[in-house]
C-alpha cells in the first residue's frame, strides 16, 4: 500500500516547490519471532533470538524481548555499552514497517512525541500479536524507555515499560551491569559541594551568532600532554593570524576535551600569554584540587618578551563533543566503602574521569575502558561509567589492547565477507590474468628488504642494453588486481588505509594471505606487478620512461645486509650482484642531484630490539643500523613515486591522490635556529636548499655528534606530510623531498594510498578500466582525510609499541648509567637523548615533597640554570635510567641526573634498583 503527503517549500530564492513524501506500507513482513506459527515463517532479514532475553529478572520473570527507545539507544549503546549486552537485540528487533504499526505525525505533535508514540504502537502491536502463540512459548515485549512522560503512558496503555535502571537493576543475577549505565544529564550526577567551579556554556544557536559576527572563533581543541593546565584551539577557517589559540587555566578550558570542536573568544591582547615551559601532570583527588590548580596556574603567567606572545582565549561553548571510550585505569579512592573513584585515563590529554563502581577492589591493577557522559559546571572532572575490563597491566597482551584502541587501529580479524573475495587456493596466473600484461620473468628481479620482511611490496633489477644505455626497472606487486573497487575487501582496506607495525605484531590493511603471500614478491615464484621501467644513461638521466602491468619471477630476496655483502666482495660477480651494483652506482648520484636541489637529509633516533626467542621480552636494544643499501632502494622508490605521479597528474589533472610535504612556517626554526646559535652556528631556513646547506656547514671537530644533533631538531620542526586530491588544491610541493610534484605507488601491500594511485595508473595506461568514485575529486578527499588520519595513528601506536618494549628491556636490566646530550631546556627540565639507545627522556629538577632548587630559565639562549650550574641545548651530561612503576598507570622511564654534579639534586651513588613495567615498530620501512 502507498501512503503519500504533499506540501509545498518556500526556496531560498523565493520561488515555491512542491515536495512528496511516500510511504510503502507492507502486510507481509513476520514478527521475526522463530516460534511465531502466525507468521508462518515469513521473516523479512534476519530472525530474532530463538531463545530470548531470560536473566532472572525479578521485574519480567516470563522470557522476553528488549525494545530500547531511541534515546535509550544513543545513551546507552552508543556510550559504549558493552558490546553484544543489547546489540544483538538492537539489530534484531525492529518496528514492522507494517500497515499495523504505520502511523502519522498528528497536529500539534513535535518530531520527538511521534517517535515515542510510534514506539509504543510497536511494542503493543509485538505483545498482542505474541498473544497469539501457544502457553508454553508466549513471549512478551518489554519497552526500555528513561523518558518519564513515555513511560507513564506506555503503562497506561497496557505496554510493560521500565527505565534503563529499573531493568538492569532487576537482572539481580549480574549486578555489575549497574555500573555500565550511562548516566542521562550533567544534573543527574552533579557533585554534592555545588560549588561552581566553570562558567556556563553558551547554547548553539548564540555560538553560531558568534562566530558569524566574528566574536568568536570556532576550532578542534588540542589538549597538551606536558601541562594539564594548558591547550591550543586550531582554528578553522582563513584567519591566518589566528590559527592558533592558546588556552591556559583550568576555567578558561572551561571543560573541553581533546578533539572537541569549541568556541572561543580572544581575550584582549593585554591577557595574551606565551606558550608555557613547564611540565605540570595532574595529580590531584579531590575537587578541593580547584585551589590547587590555581596556584599551579600562576607558575605559568612569568615575564616574556613581547614577540613571545600569542592570541590567547577562552572556551565559551562546546559545538560538537568527539568522546571514544578511553583506556586507562581506576584510581581507588581512599575513601573506605565509596563507590566513587577517579579513573585515570593513559591518554594525557584526557582528564581524569569520575565513575561509581562497586567492582573498584576488583578493578585495581587492571586497564579498563570508560565512557563519559558528561561535564557537570560544579565539578572538577568529568562524569562517565565503567565499560570494561581488559586485563592486568604490563601484561604484553593487555598493553598491545590498550595502545591499539587509544589510537583507533582497527585490528579486529578480516570478517568473512571480506575473505570471501580472496582468490581460491591454489592460485595460479591465468591466461586472462596475462591480458594487458608484460611477462618479464627472464629479467634478474630481486628485492632488498629489512630482515624477517614477508610482505615484500617491491623489487629492482638492472641491466645493460645493446646502446650501452642502462635499463633500470621498480616493480610493485600488484596488489589492485586482486582487490577490486566496492566489495567488502576493498571497503575494509580503505577503512584501515595502512598496515601497522608494532614491536611484536603487525597489524595488515589486506589478510595475510595477500600480505604475505600472493602479492608479496618472494623469490623464485611468480607474482603479478606494476612496473616503472626507465632508460638511463651512465649519468642517471633518465632517457625514457614506461609503464606496465607485468609477471616477474624474482631471483632473491635479500636483506639489507645480504645485499651490501654482495655488493663489496670482491669475488662475487654473478648477474643478482652485477645488477645491485649497478643499482647502488645511479642511486648515489641521483641522491646527490636531490640534494643538490635542496632534498633535506634529516636525521630520527631508531631502535631495534632484539627478542629472547622463547619469552619474547626484549633483551637488547640498539639504534638501527643504515647501510647504502638502505639509501639505493629508498633513491629508487623515490624516483618511482615521482615519475607515477608526473603520470597520473598528467592523465587526471583534477583526480590524482598525490602526496604533499607543507613548508614549515618560520616559528617552528625558532628551536633550531637559537640551538645552534648557542654553539656558534648559523641555520638558514629560508629556503628548503639554504637549509639543507646550512645542516651541512654546521660541524665542530670537537663535537661530531652535533651534526646529528641538529639534523634531529630540524626533523622536529616539519610539518606532516599528507595524501590530498590534486583537485582540491593548488600547492603540490615537497617540502622535505624538494620535489614539485609527489604520490605513494610503491607500498600496496601495506597503504591503501598506492592501491589508488595504482588504479589511476592503469586507467592511464590502458590497463584496466575506472569507475565513478575514481574520478569524484570529493570522495577522493574524503579518502585522503580517512587516510591521513590512520597514518598518524599508526605512526603514534608504533611510539607506543617502542615506549612499551623499552620499558621492558629497562625492568630486566635494572639501573643503566649512560651518556646524552640535551635536546631541549624547560623550565623546570631538560629533555635529553641517549645516543646508545635512540632513547629520549626527560630529567624533571622538582620533586613532590622535596626542597626545591633554585631555577632560572633563559628562553633567548636557551638555558637553564640551577643553583649555579648552566644547562645548554647539546650540553653533555650523564643520567641514570630506571623504569618508575610507582604510579601504574603511567609507568615510565625515568631519568636522574649523574654528572655534572649538583648538591642537592644528583642521585645518590647507592640508590637501589626500582621495580620496573608499563606502552606499544616492527620494521619501519623508509617512505617509498
């Protein structure tokens, strides 16, 4: 039956159109009840539980179905409910869109009042019609509603209703389902002392006045991991003299959270303050803690220059709240028989949660998940409940959870409708697979990799040609052929956009049996690729350039090591080792002519653990070891990315995913540029080339090491490099590479990025055919933001995973003594790095409950000094590194100052061993 409405809409432009609304109402949908004999089985999707809902509930004792209202279903579900408690239900059950339960907005009646009612009419519908079945099997329908009003009339309609509380407080053989109820307001958990501590938030409608008038700014807010008391609000938009806020104090965060989008209003220029140098971590219990954080608050407000100073501001409103549920762990209150506690979430930015609980002995010691639900003006921190349990901490299990959720890795097994569009094994190359297809397996492929590498993404080969030319070939699998564009393999590889490597664990974007096996390009096996094909001279000018789908079959699969072995003997001259020097020869001066044109040579501290084969726990740990065959694959995959980028930019000038590297904006060099100041060097960044060149200049004879010093301060001062569509943009440089154009195609395996870049390829070559979301320069951005997103996350859940590994290598070896070098001065600390280990940390010179020494921090230098001794950036010191377990949540590597010498303030030669423990790449191939 069709049901329709008409009315007619004023446009904007004044004109009048006539809009229609139809309703196909249906008389042949089941109940979905399996032991329904009214419905004869006619069920349309899938069935509801054979057995349902029987949890000795003392309100419904007969079996029974859940039907959760819709706000019922936003607080509770959506605030992370434990999954599987009512999702099951959720997905099962749902209002017929029958004749029988059709009904019409009545006059009068606002959106909000007709879903409720339309609810209602389902479950009265539900248990009249289960009426119908035998004695034994009737079942009942039970209407879970927290609207009061809905409620009282469900009742009075006949309709078994209950509250989310009511019924899960009635299921008295699971009581601890209590503390997964959200709770529905701010007022409904306000604190007792009804102090108000923040300022209200303004309603949406006033904030966006605001911000069109321009009285306020809107911006995603970004909480700092050193000082809780402090935050920048990025601002949205094209104010380029504001696009950072600086928030500093408690109340003029006024309750934001890290990711939130916020209003904020500048405050006058006289309030302006300057990025604070002090470290301040909360660790306060109590909301008498308010007064505490406003004397802590002054230590922020000190005497700066005035070109130190940024636009500073205020949270006003809130216009759009980014919760997750947050990992972390409870902090028992001391507070005997209390069932309220802190939860501290490991996550820095996130302030710590309050929860009731009557599990809190059992949830000691463990790392839990909670969810907030809200923010109450009168209270310290934030109200939230307890979601779940996901083990001990320091448990490698526990912790490799913890880091993989805190960071949104998606790392749950492929489904199977994902797997069902794997090739069936055995695989084999067919004849059709040969179509559109070079067969180039005579040629001596092989691939270089990092050792226990399996899934090889890419190979080279070299070789002379009859004019004496040379002919140098990139080959990708390829890895589009078999994840073809829309179907669940392909949706959940864009969803994961990257694979991600951990210490111990890799977590693919394709399974395993692509990543480590059809598409890896292992020897001495054909495998499909996309080859980028060069004529060379001896110089490394490239004469030609094609492109083609092939067949390889490569002849080794080296290592780095293996390769470099080979390449300095002196008695080894068979074709794989003919071909690698050949590839090593170009690879140097093609590095050159890219320095030359200004590429950067940065430098970054990577570490290699060694594993005991049977505990697995690392025991050594090392910076990573570059040969030149590090640098020969990496000048290769380069050259490959630029040459397919010039290609599909070419072909798809509105279309094409390249990748950009933004130039940093001059205050980032302030680091650097004062730094190497203080050692009497000059740094010259206008320019990526003058950079490059000036990083070059700068040695000292007495001092090799600063070099590379300086090479990591400079890293620190880039920018991201990130995926965007060329459509949507105008600035394709490179920053970093000093290329004007740029893409990803040598990684399909393990970045969704190349499968992309791989197909516009092919579309350019005639090698296969495109499809609309291919040529949609907007849902091509889309996928660039998706991707730019998990790339980051990958990047911090791989520092994790090291952070991790390090803090279990540093609790078996117990208390190490070592050499390092400052990095940076604060306030109160200087962060140093250990070249032995690649280890950077920070030695902090105020202590709770400990005399405090006399500081004086010099920002123009920048220096520190301390009861008369003078720290510099790149000072030579000596700590000592234990692993801090005294706080288990955020255990941590700390380090104390050796040498020089200070009274009061180095450890004591005889301090005892710390019992050690706490977060967790893989290999971490180069960007190619």
């Amino acid at each position: 039956m069709l049901k329709s409405k008409t009315f007619l809409k004023k446009t904007r432009a004044g004109g009048v159109v006539k809009i229609v609304r139809e309703h196909y109402l249906r008389d042949d949908i089941g109940c979905g009840a399996p032991a329904c004999s009214a419905c004869g089985g006619a069920h349309a999707g899938p069935a509801l539980e054979l057995q349902p809902r029987d949890q000795a509930s003392s309100l419904c004792p007969r079996p029974h179905y859940l039907l959760p209202d819709t706000n019922v279903l936003l607080h509770q579900i959506l605030s992370a409910w434990k999954p599987g408690t009512w999702a099951s239900v959720v997905s099962r059950l749902r209002p017929p869109g029958s004749l029988e339960t059709y009904i019409e907005q009545e006059q009068g009646e606002n959106a909000n009042d007709r879903n409720d009612r339309a609810i209602r009419v389902a479950a009265k519908w539900y248990n009249d019609h289960l009426k119908k079945m035998s004695t034994e099997n009737q079942l009942q329908v039970i209407l879970i509603t927290n609207d009061k009003k809905n409620k009282e009339k469900a009742v009075e309609e006949g309709i078994p209703a209950f509250t989310c509380e009511e019924y899960v407080k009635s299921l008295t053989a699971n009581p601890e389902l209590i503390d997964r109820l959200a709770c529905l307001s701010d007022e409904m958990n306000e604190i007792e002392s009804g102090k108000i501590i923040f300022s209200e938030h303004l309603p949406l409608s006033k904030l966006q006045q605001g911000i069109k008038s321009g009285s306020y700014l809107q911006g995603t807010f970004r909480a700092s991991r050193e000082n809780y008391l402090e935050a920048t609000v990025w601002i949205h938009g094209d104010r380029e003299d504001e696009k950072e806020i600086i928030i500093q104090g408690l109340k003029h965060l006024n309750r934001a959270i890290h990711e939130d989008i916020v209003a904020v209003e500048l405050l006058p220029r006289s309030q302006w303050v300057a990025p604070s140098s002090v470290v301040l971590h909360d660790e306060g219990q109590n909301e008498d803690d308010v007064e505490k954080d406003e004397e802590r608050e002054l230590l922020l407000k000190t005497a700066v220059s005035e070109k130190m100073l940024r636009p500073t501001g205020r949270v006003v409103g809130i216009i759009k709240r980014n919760w997750r549920p947050y990992c972390g762990m409870l902090s028992k209150s001391d507070i005997k028989e209390s069932r309220r506690h802190l939860f501290t979430p490991a996550d820095k930015r996130i302030p710590r949660i309050r929860i009731e609980t009557r599990q809190a002995s059992a949830l000691e010691g463990r790392r839990i998940i909670v969810a907030i639900d809200g923010w109450p003006r009168n209270s310290r921190y934030p109200n939230g409940h307890f979601v779940k349990n996901l083990g001990d901490v320091g448990e490698k299990e526990t912790e490799t959870e913890v880091l993989l959720l805190e960071h949104d890795v998606p790392h749950q097994p492929f489904s199977q409708a994902v797997l069902s569009f794997l090739p069936k094994m055995p695989w084999s190359i067919t004849e059709k697979d040969m179509r559109n297809r070079e067969d180039l397996r005579h040629l001596c492929v092989c691939s270089v990799d990092p050792p226990g590498c399996t899934d090889i993404d890419d190979a080279l080969h070299c070789r002379e040609l009859s004019n004496g030319h040379l002919e140098v070939g990139v080959h990708i699998a390829d890895v589009s052929h078999f994840i073809r564009p829309g179907n669940a393999l392909d949706q959940e590889s864009a969803r994961r956009g990257t694979t991600v490597y951990l210490c111990e664990k890799r977590i693919d974007m394709v399974p395993e049996l692509l990543s480590s096996n059809l598409c890896s390009l292992r020897s001495n096996v054909d495998r499909l690729a996309f080859s980028c094909i060069w004529e060379m001279n001896h110089n490394a000018e490239i004469l030609k350039t094609r492109f083609t789908k092939s067949v390889i079959n490569s002849k080794a699969s080296l290592t780095y090591a293996e390769a470099q072995m080979r390449i300095d003997s002196t008695t080894m001259n068979d074709d794989i080792t003919t071909s690698l020097r050949g590839l090593n020869k170009l690879a140097k001066i093609l590095k050159k002519g890219r320095i030359e044109k200004g590429a950067l040579t940065l430098s970054s501290p990577e570490i290699r653990f060694h594993m005991d084969s049977e505990t697995h726990d690392p025991i050594d740990l090392q910076t990573k070891e570059l040969r030149e065959t590090n640098s020969m694959v990496e000048e290769f995959m380069l050259l490959a990315n630029i040459s397919v980028a010039k290609k599909i930019h070419e072909e798809f000038s509105e279309h094409a995913l390249l990748r950009k590297h933004p130039a940093p904006p001059p205050s980032n060099y302030e680091v650097l540029v004062k730094a190497a100041k203080s050692k009497n060097l000059e740094i010259k960044t206008d320019t990526a080339k003058s950079l490059a060149d000036s990083l070059d200049r700068a040695e000292s004879p007495d001092f090799p090491y600063l070099n590379t010093l300086l090479r990591i301060l400079a890293t620190r001062c880039m920018m991201q490099a990130v995926y965007f569509c060329s459509g949507m943009d105008n600035d394709f440089h490179h920053y970093g590479l000093a290329s004007p154009i740029y893409t990803h195609f040598t990684s399909p395996i393990r970045r969704y990025a190349d499968i992309i870049v791989h197909r516009l390829l092919a579309v350019a070559i005639g090698a296969d055919c495109t499809y609309p979301e291919l040529t949609d320069k907007h849902k091509l951005s889309d996928i660039c933001k998706n991707l730019n997103f998990r790339h980051k996350m990958a990047q911090y859940a791989q520092r994790a995973s090291v952070a991790f590994h390090t803090q279990l290598f540093f609790k078996s070896k117990g208390i190490v003594s070592e050499e390092a070098y400052i990095l940076f001065v604060r306030k109160n600390a200087i962060v140093v790095l250990i070249p032995k280990y690649g280890l950077e940390g920070t030695v902090f010179f105020e202590e709770k409950d400990k005399p405090k020494p006399r500081l004086t921090y010099d920002d123009e230098i920048p220096s520190l000094r301390i009861e008369g001794t003078v720290f510099h950036v790149f000072d030579k010191v000596k700590v000592k590194i234990t692993l801090d377990s005294s706080n288990l949540q955020h255990q941590k590597i700390r380090m104390a100052l050796v040498e020089p010498q200070i009274p009061g303030i180095n450890i004591p030669p005889d301090v005892s061993d710390m019992d050690l423990n706490g977060p967790g790449g893989k290999k971490r191939k180069l960007e190619k």
